[in-house]
C-alpha cells in the first residue's frame, strides 16, 4: 500500500510511524508512506500556506494554492486512489471502516491544521471525511497515525500469521478475553487454573465465555450488532442470570 501524508508538520509523524510494527512494514517494503510538507509547495515569498477566514472570524484557514498544488503532486489519476480528510465532521472511524481500506492500494491523507483547510479543497479532492471521535483536536495529524495503525495493521503480513488468526476469530465485534502470563501466582494473585490445563477446549469455551461476559459487562452496546450464535446467546443468557 502507498500512503501520502499531506501535513504542515512532518516531523510529528517521525517516531510513530517509523517504529514497531508500522516501521516494519516500511522496512519490509510492504508499505511505502510519503510525508509531504504542504509548505513546500507555497508559492508566494514567505511560503504562507494559511490566511484569514472570509467573512471574519477566529483562526486561520489553510490555503487553496499549496494544497491544489501538493495534490496534483501526488494524485496520478489512478482510479484506485482514495483521498482522506480527518475532521469532526467525518464519519466516525470503526473496525469495518478499517477493513475496507486496507484493501484501497493508494491512500492520501490530508491533515488540516487550525480552523481547517478552504473549503474547495474538499470539493474537489476529498473522497471521505473521517473522525476519529466526538472531540476536537488542533491538529488532523493525530488522526491520520491512529488512521494508518488501525489500517495497516489487517494489511496482509504487516502482523505476524498468528496474530492475524487470532485476530479473525474475535473480529466478530466481541470485547477480548483477559489475558496471562508467567508466573503462575504473583504477589498472591493466581492464573486461572483452565489456562494451565492444556485442555484447548476447555480454553476456548473458558475464553468464548470471558469474552461475552467483558462485553456485557463494559460494552452491552456490541451486543446489539455482533452475530452470535445460538450457543452465544445461551451463554449471554446464563450470565444475565447469574450475574457473574
Ligand atoms: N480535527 N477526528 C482537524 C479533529 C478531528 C477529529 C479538528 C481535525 C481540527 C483542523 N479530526 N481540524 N476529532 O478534531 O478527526
């Protein structure tokens, strides 16, 4: 996948996409992201890139020109080709949204900077608007690398093979089950005994059901959309009842 990143701050973008498993990618070749400073391509003697809101107001807005400009940089015409814009007003991004975009080859991400960018920019550039939650930030920096961890992370072998099954199996919009490692007692506190059985069975059914109970607890809202099975609904059920 090939990433343009459209920004007035490159060097944000520095430590969290050259480490850990985005920086892997890259490294693998498996991902090719471009950080273009929008700043470059302002034409006038102090390289502005933003100017005052017509009709008043607070803040500044970014400009048309360095921006129409770094798009016909970046843009090929390719058909293929989906341009982002990080803002409020965007659809809020979730797990299906995620997956659908990991299969688009050519992403460009625009990120605006105080009150946002002139309007015809989006016009004629901005295939979607997306959020990544009901606050306000000063930046679409931060949103673009939440964007792109969420994204590139169900490319095909960004992850390890592993971590992508396990990943399949609780895709189905369940909360995860807890999670233990060595040792087996610390400070008193002990791993639950079935994880110790080498029963795979009893894991999985221990697992399916501390899942469901996460989710009803904390997130009773996923419920709603997740397509659970008839033995699901039985254990949901249950612990309704049991109130365990
Ligand atoms: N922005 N999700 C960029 C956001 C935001 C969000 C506010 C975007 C400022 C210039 N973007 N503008 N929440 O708060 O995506």
């Amino acid at each position: 996948m090939l990433i343009d990143i459209l920004t007035l701050f490159p060097e944000m973008f520095d430590g969290v996409l050259g480490t850990s498993i985005i920086g892997r990618a890259r490294e693998n070749k498996i991902l090719d992201i471009n950080i273009i400073n929008i700043r470059d391509f302002a034409k006038n003697k102090h390289k502005q890139t933003d100017d005052y809101p017509y009709g008043g107001g607070p803040g500044m807005i970014m400009s048309p020109q360095p921006l129409f400009d770094a798009f016909y940089h970046v843009l090929d015409g390719a058909p293929e080709t989906r341009v982002v814009y990080f803002s409020p007003q965007g659809k809020t991004l979730r797990q299906d949204i995620a997956q659908e975009y990991a299969k688009i080859p050519h992403l460009v991400l625009l990120c605006g900077h105080y009150e946002g960018v002139d309007q015809r920019v989006i016009d004629r550039f901005v295939d979607e608007e997306i959020s990544i939650g009901d606050y306000i930030l000063t930046g679409g920096e931060l949103p673009a690398m939440v964007f792109i961890d969420c994204v590139c992370r169900l490319i095909p072998g960004v992850l390890g093979s592993s971590l992508s099954a396990e990943d399949e199996s609780f895709s189905k919009g369940l909360l995860e089950y807890p999670h233990y490692t060595r040792p087996q007692e610390y400070e008193g506190l002990k791993v639950p005994e079935v994880l110790l059985s080498g029963n795979h069975k009893e894991i999985e059914k221990w697992r399916k059901r501390e899942s469901l109970r996460n989710t009803l607890k904390k997130r009773p809202d996923l419920l709603i959309d997740a397509n659970l099975t008839l033995e699901e609904r039985k254990i949901i059920d249950e612990l309704k009842s049991s109130k365990i």
